[in-house]
C-alpha cells in the first residue's frame, strides 16, 4: 500500500511539473529545438513552486530536498561524469524516436551544453532526486536494504520513472 500511494505521489508531482510546459508547447506548435527550452524553463519553475510548498506546508526542510551545499570535490565530480554522459550519449548517434529530435543535433556545442549539461541537468536534479525523491522516500518511510551496496527504494522508483519518461523520446 505505502508503495501505491508513493507512486502515485510522484506521478501526481511529475504531471504537475511537466503538464503547464507541455500545455504551452503543445498551443505554440514549437519544434524540439525552441520546445526544449520552454519544457526546462517552465517545468523548472513548476517544482521550485512545489518545492516551496512542500517546505511551507508540508514539513519538508530545504535539506530533505537535496538544497543541501555540497563540497567541491563533489561538484566537480558531478559536472565531470555529467559532461562524461554526455559526450557518451552523443557519440552513440541519432536516435531511433521522433525524427524531429535530429534537429536537436545541429545545435552548437555551446547550445548543446547550456541546454542540456546546465538547464537539464538543473531542472531533472531539483525535480527528480530533490522532490521527488524526497516525496517518495517520506511515503515509503526512506526504505532501504543494508547491504553490500545499499538499495533505496525510492532512488530506484524515481531512476525508473525518470527512464520511462525519457523512452519516447529515445533519448
């Protein structure tokens, strides 16, 4: 049951998130190049607002939501695996989904890493592992298993829905 009711949470949070972008993208007609900014843009302000409910209404302290400050070390980590991923996701080529997403592979690399090492980066870190993370592991009671390698329950149900929701994309 704690299961249903925290993918539902997290359901319910990524449809309020994305939902007003979609929306707005959808009324405007915008290719993949002018829609992704639009869908960072909106769905980024979207989970700050939620965020920042959370933290008014429901008890949750920016730290229980990731905006905890972080070593150096560990930003430089973190933007090093990133640009890693990246560079690795462009090399495996053109995807098999929209092809409309090929356009996306004309932009400049300046364009490219704002877009997509910076904004995405941003948006899916406070949307996914700050909020609803968070949610999750508040609904789930923060289950994890101890052993040889720690598994958390709510990582792996957000790793999973952030992978869904990028499979029609094929990105």
């Amino acid at each position: 049951m704690r299961f249903v009711k925290a993918l539902g949470w997290a359901l319910l949070l990524l449809v309020a998130c994305y939902l007003p972008a979609v929306v707005v993208v959808d009324a405007l007609g915008l290719e993949p190049v002018s829609a992704v900014p639009v869908i960072l843009g909106i769905s980024l302000i979207a989970t700050v607002g939620l965020m920042s409910l959370l933290t008014a209404r429901a008890s949750f302290t920016a730290r229980d939501l990731g905006l905890a400050p972080c070593s150096g070390s560990q930003a430089l980590l973190a933007l090093a695996a990133g640009a890693a991923m990246g560079l690795l996701a462009a090399a495996g080529g053109a995807q098999d989904g929209d092809p409309r997403l090929l356009e996306l592979e004309k932009l400049p690399i300046w364009r490219t890493a704002v877009l997509f090492w910076l904004g995405a980066s941003i948006q899916e870190e406070f949307l996914f592992r700050g909020m609803l993370q968070s949610v999750v592991a508040r609904a789930l009671g923060g289950a994890t298993t101890a052993t040889a390698i720690t598994f958390s329950c709510p990582a792996a149900l957000v790793a999973l829905l952030f992978g869904a929701l990028h499979l029609p994309a094929g990105l």
